[in-house]
C-alpha cells in the first residue's frame, strides 16, 4: 500500500494522477476509486492510499482511498 496526494485532475476525461510519499506520480482512472471516494467530488490535495499495479500501458494506482 501507497499514500500520497491526488496532484491533477482531468474531469473531463475521468483521470487523475496521485504523488506518491516517494515522489512518483501514479495515473488512476475513475474506475479505480473504492466507494468511499467520489470521483465528482474531487478537488486535488487529497491525501489518499492506493495500490500500485502493472497494467498494459504501465503503473497506475489501484483501490485509491482516503487515508
């Protein structure tokens, strides 16, 4: 498990990237938020733990949620 501060969001487009504790930026999509985030009501600056994963396209965070 990771934590860090959601840094950017594309509304629009339904993804955001994470900045980890360890100064890595992680992509998640809206997909990846558990239910105790709404992705609508994000506004950046939340500190959040996430799972990091390997997918096709690279790493990105996974089962973000508060921290």
């Amino acid at each position: 498990m990771a934590t860090g501060i959601v840094k950017k969001l594309v509304s629009e487009r339904g993804f955001g990237f994470i900045t980890a504790d360890d100064a890595k930026d992680y992509f998640f999509h809206r997909s990846a938020l558990t239910d105790q985030l709404n992705f609508d009501q994000l506004a950046g600056g939340e500190r959040v733990e996430f799972d990091i994963e390997q997918d096709p396209k690279g790493v990105r965070a996974a089962n973000v949620r508060p921290a």
